[in-house]
C-alpha cells in the first residue's frame, strides 16, 4: 500500500496549502504579521506586552517552514512512499506544533 492509495482528494489542493504556509512562514519570519498568530492576534495589550514579538514571529515561522518543507515530498513521492510515510509526516506535525507550543511560551517571553 502507497499513499496514493489514501489520498482522496486532488493534488492541486495540497500545493495550495503549500504556497499558503511559505508564504505565511516568509512574512512571520522577517518579523512582520504577528498579528496573524491566532491566540496574539486577540491577547490584551498588557498580555502581549509579556512576549517579543520578533522572537514569537519566528519560533511560529519556523515551524510552519519545517511543515511546508516536507509536505512537496509526500506529493511528490506519493506512488512510491509506503502508507506509513502518510502517518509519520501526521506524527511529525504534532511534534512540531507541541515544540513550537511550548518554544512559544518559554523563550519568546520577555
């Protein structure tokens, strides 16, 4: 069994996801578009006062950069990969999201 075999939807959909977090990625990076980061985007003023923000821009950038990286490769390699490929990359994503989680709380405050 390949991923091919589990994929039910078309690919154009996952270049679009891809192009989507690049481009998010880019712009959190440079230091700009905090604003875009769910939970600080409503914080008070006083509770976004506790955070750097260029700091927490790129901890966030990052991450979405490490998850847009490999996701052309699962696409890519869709007919030849095993299935379990599918279910590590899933695995990957928690992990990244739990560090950048935690990454978020810890060294991005002042």
């Amino acid at each position: 069994m390949t991923i091919k075999d589990l994929r039910t939807g078309p690919d154009w959909i996952v270049w679009i996801v891809f192009v989507i977090l690049v481009t998010i990625s880019v712009v959190l990076l440079s230091g700009h578009g905090v604003n875009l980061i769910a939970g600080y985007s409503t914080a008070s003023e006083e509770e976004k006062e506790k955070y750097d923000e260029k700091k927490l821009g790129r901890v966030i950038g990052a991450g979405l950069l490490a998850i847009a990286f490999f996701l052309p490769f699962v696409v890519l390699g869709q007919a030849l990969l095993p299935a379990w490929i599918a279910y590590a990359f899933l695995g990957f994503i928690i992990a990244d999201s739990t560090v950048v989680i935690i990454l978020a709380n810890t060294i991005c405050k002042k």
